[in-house]
C-alpha cells in the first residue's frame, strides 16, 4: 500500500474517531441533562383566583367554588345529590370553534369515584357546546360528588395546557397537543341552596 494511500486511511479513521467521540459526548450530555430535569422538575405556579392564566389555546379565569344539590339549571333533581361547582371564564384563542375545554382542568388529588364534570353556561343556564374563537364565557362546572366523601373546605384544581403545531410527527397534519401542566388555583368552596 501506498505511502499516500495510508494516509488517506489514516485521516478517515482519525475524523471516523474524532464524529463518534462527539456524538457520544453529545448523547451522554443530552441523557444526563434530561435524568437532571426528571430528578428536579420545576414547580407549577400557584395562581389566586381571579387572575387569568394563558394555557395556549385556551385563556382562564377562576371565580368561584361551591357546594349545592341544585344544578345551574335551576331544576332540582329527582333524587337528592351533591354538588360541587366551579364557576370560571373561558376565552378560546384558536382559530375555531371548541369543546375540548372538558380536559382543561382537573381535580388534584384526584376523588375516588368522581364522575366528568358537566359544563354549563352561567348566561342562560345550559348545558355548554363549542366555543367560539375569541368571544369568553363565564361557565360553571358541576361535579357530582360521591356522598360517601366529604367536600373539601378548599378545591385545589390542576390546570393543563395546549400547544399549536402546524406538522404534529405522526400524521403531518396541524392540531393542539396536550402540554404539563402551567398552574395551580386552590378556591375557598362555600355554599349556595
């Protein structure tokens, strides 16, 4: 072999060495900075009721909590129930009409045995469809509580997030995605007929 022919050999062997070198310090940098991030999550903001929180597609207001056995339909039930409620405004920031705001918050710690709430509208009292880009709602949420758990003095709701993509990675096609969380609201739950 060549004199000149080895050393062709050589530097390809050398830049084959010095790229593997890199990419498994970059592999290993990237695996130990998300161990880091898993082992140190950031907390999710505490947020009073009143102030609005940005969740992406959705902008929301908590007003209110409340215990009752009337819903906000004002028709009382055929048998006995309790009632927690949530009363809040809702603005969608999308570009069309929306219901996916029934996983917008939840329950934390989750009840045993809670069924979805009901989501109503507070200006005529019924039960709430899709809404509108950029017209906000004050709406109430109605969950029926299980009789054997008592209703807490506070309801501490976990509030998710969503976020735009053009391409999602699997389809290629545009949607909203579910994101962690971004607040935390506690509510005082009080009491109404």
């Amino acid at each position: 072999m060549p004199a000149e022919q080895r050393l062709t050999w050589r530097r390809r062997l050398f830049a084959f060495v010095v790229a593997s070198v890199g990419a498994a310090a970059a592999a290993a940098i990237s695996f130990a900075m998300t161990v880091y991030d898993a082992a140190h999550p950031k907390p999710v903001p505490v947020v009073a009721p009143g102030q609005p929180i940005d969740t992406g597609r959705w902008s929301i207001t908590f007003r209110d909590a409340r215990t009752g056995s009337i819903p906000p339909t004002g028709f009382k039930p055929s048998s006995p129930k309790k009632l927690v409620m949530v009363e809040f405004d809702l603005d969608n920031r999308s570009a069309s009409t929306s219901n996916v705001f029934h996983r917008l918050f939840t329950i934390d710690p989750p009840v045993a045995n809670l069924p979805s709430p009901a989501f109503y509208l507070a200006r005529d009292r019924s039960v709430a469809g899709g809404l509108q880009p950029d017209m906000p709602e004050r709406m109430i949420a109605v969950w029926e509580w299980p009789p054997a758990v008592p209703v807490p003095q506070q309801l501490r709701l976990k509030v998710t997030s969503q976020i735009h993509k053009r391409r999602d990675n699997l389809y290629g096609a545009p949607g909203w995605f579910d994101r962690e969380p971004v607040a935390v609201v506690t509510l005082a739950v009080g009491s109404s007929p």
